[in-house]
C-alpha cells in the first residue's frame, strides 16, 4: 500500500484507508486463532507492520504471538495502543462471505476489528511521523490471549507487562467494539468500568452412605440447600446498595448412582466486583457461607482463584479520548456509564499506568441482537474508521500537549 505523501487531515487519511480496515478486517475474521495460538495472526500483523516506513516491528515479548509496533521522533512522552487478537472457541452461524474458515473458532468479540483499527492507527501516524509533526514515542501492542488464561492462570496481558512492554510507557489507550450501540455512537465511563473476575470451587464434605439408610451418615447434598440461600444472599443482604457485586455458581457435581449418599458436593462459580474492598467483603462472606456446613455436621474447603483485577478509566485519559472525538465526528453521541460485570485484562494494565478503555459502537442495523460472544455476533464495519480516527487524534493530543 503506497504511503500518502501530502499532508492531509486525520479524518481524510483515515476515510482513505477505509476500504483496507474492511479488508483486514474480513481477512482476520475469516482466519481465528485461540489464546496463546495466534500465529497466523502474529505474521500478518507483522507483515504489514513491516511495510510502513520508520515503525519498528518487534515479535514475541512475553509471549510468542506478541508483536509490537513503535515509532519514535525526538524527546517526548510515550503513549501506548493496545488491541487483543485472539478468538473464542465458538462455531460460528452468520451466513456472510468472511465467515470464520475454521469450524469451531470464531472472533465473537470483535478482536478482529480491534486489530484492524490499530494497524489503521499505525498506517496514519507512520505518515504523521514521516512528516515530522510528532515528537515523541507510540507504541502499537498486539496482544495474545485476551480471553483466555494459560496453565499458569496468566493471560497476555501480564506476560506482556513482565516483560518490560509497558515500562517506559506514560499513558495506555484500548477500545472495545461495543454491540449495544449504534455505529457513530461512543462509550466512556471515569473509575471503575469493568469487573474484578474471580473463580471459586467449594467442596462440602460429609460421610456419604446407602440411600436406604440416610439418618446412618452425613448426606452433604441436603447441607447443599442451606448453603446456596446463603450463597444467593450475599449481594442482596451482605453488600451495600450502592455497590457492584455478583457471585453466580455455574456447576454442581455430585453423586455416582441413585442408591448411593455421596462423600462431597463440589460448588464451582464466579465472583465480580469492581472495588478492592468489595472483592475482600465477597471473598470473606462466601467463606461464612461455606462454613455453615460445619453446624450440620459437615465440613467444606473454599478455593478462590483471582483473575484479572477490574479496570479501571483515568479521567484524565478519558479527557483526551473525549477531545479525539469531538474532533473526528462533532456529531457523534458520548454516553456516559460503566461497562458492566465483564472481566478485561487491560485491567493489568491500568493498575499500573494512567490508562482508558472506550467502547465503540458497532450494532448492525439489521434488528438482530448480537451479543459479544455469540455464534452470531457481527459489526456494522462503518464503525473502524471511526475508531481509528479517535486513537490517532487521542496520540496527537497527548503528544502535542493540546489537551488542557
């Protein structure tokens, strides 16, 4: 793709390359790969990274499917982008020319345009940087294993951090494709936007016995009933009104045949939150529930896995991202709120540095509800330019100091 060579605005730099962030688009939707398996997708990010004059292409920090992308001109600050490649293992049902190529694995929450806008990002401000209209430093983070967690219970996030991506970084910026809103339409929220997610995996223990002959043992099935209304109170009766948290219980394994009393009942579930002191309160009371087995003449183990903390928006990053907007699309409509009880690793992230995650309007027009990790999830794909458009904007307010 030939570099543009006149000095033109954003938005038309941005509206030129619309029919390449389709392209991209389509190509990585059609070609998913898993946490952790991304290789394909690493090559092709690399590869075009590799055609823009000056960027810096680096492969396989932390982990082996990372690439990362920096262009640098002179003293400044430095600004990182971040966009999470990996797909869902979903078999996918639209019926559309770009359908997944891989039966079983699908892109159901957009990473595929998250990708292809950060490779629009890095095209447009190649040009900027070329034109010595920047100083300072951007880096461009394609990051593995967004959705799913390794043997180590580590996404990609962490790997990436540990190894040094973020150091010299003094702001980070993500977006999210956001189906509950029209394309043109934008969501940001100040503070906690998304949640803490954490995994449990309780196991009442009684004797077990013959089914006949119950009142000879402890039956950990009936002290089940107890600890589940306990379970279920927690949020409603334990939490403050005005706080955010859920506990759901996913699985209930218990028993080998009709005849016979098992030995344990195992409670697996989930745990969010988005405060600190929230995630203490629910990990403490879940523990209280648990233990009220030992008074029915059981006894209980509790483990509590953490997960990714909550994420968390700085509102003065959040200031940048509003003042890119409203220089790409004036008319575009800004909703204020959180994003809901969803995890994120970007979490990791932005417990360390100033950073902001914004969702992005992408619902087709087509009256079909399509959730983030469904078979049927798609994008209204007028939406990337417009995401490409605020990334690049937010890099030049924070570069150039325009933003107050």
């Amino acid at each position: 793709m030939r570099q543009m060579t006149q000095p033109i605005s954003v938005t038309e730099q941005v509206h030129l390359l619309t029919s390449h962030l389709i392209k991209w688009r389509r190509h990585l939707h059609q070609y998913p790969e898993l946490s952790f398996k991304e290789f394909e997708t690493s090559r092709f990010v690399q590869n075009t990274l590799k055609n823009l004059e000056g960027m810096k292409v680096e492969a396989g920090i932390g982990v082996e499917t990372s690439v990362v992308g920096t262009l640098s001109r002179g003293d400044g600050p430095c600004i990182a982008l971040r966009a999470d490649m990996d797909a869902l293992p979903i078999k996918e049902e639209n019926d559309c020319d770009y359908c997944s190529k891989k039966s079983g694995v699908m892109h159901a929450c957009g990473h595929d345009a998250h990708t292809a806008i950060l490779l629009g990002v890095a095209t447009v401000l190649t040009n900027i940087f070329q034109a010595n209209e920047l100083s300072g430093t951007v880096k461009l983070i394609f990051q593995p294993a967004e959705e799913s967690p390794d043997e180590n219970g580590l996404s990609g996030s962490p790997y990436l951090l540990q190894n040094g991506v973020y150091d010299d970084v003094d702001m980070a910026v993500a977006l999210h494709m956001c189906p509950w809103l029209p394309a043109g339409e934008v969501q940001i929220n100040d503070g906690y936007s998304m949640a803490n997610v954490d995994v449990f995996e309780g196991v009442i223990y009684g004797t077990g016995g013959h089914g006949a002959y119950p009142e000879k043992g402890t039956d950990p099935i009936w002290m089940v009933g107890p600890v589940l209304q306990a379970v279920y109170g927690i949020v409603s009766r334990r939490l403050e009104a005005l706080e955010s948290g859920v506990i759901s219980i996913g699985k209930i394994h218990a028993g080998s045949a009709s005849n016979i009393i098992p030995t344990e009942v195992i409670i697996e579930g989930t745990i969010r939150s988005y405060t600190p002191e929230v995630r203490k309160l629910l990990a403490f009371e879940l523990q209280r529930a648990f233990s009220l087995v030992v008074n029915l003449g059981g006894n209980c183990t509790l483990n509590i896995k953490r997960g990714e903390p909550a994420l968390y928006n700085c509102p003065r990053v959040n200031e940048l991202i509003n003042n890119a907007i409203l220089q790409q699309n004036p008319e575009a409509k800004v909703t204020n709120g959180c994003f809901g009880m969803g995890g994120e690793d970007f979490g990791y992230v932005s417990q360390q540095l100033p950073s902001s995650m914004f969702f992005l309007g992408c619902c087709k027009n087509d009256e079909i509800k399509r959730e983030l990790h469904t078979p049927i999830f798609d994008i209204d794909e007028s939406c990337l330019p417009l995401g490409t458009g605020i990334l690049v904007q937010t890099v030049i307010e924070f570069l150039t100091g325009e933003a107050k």
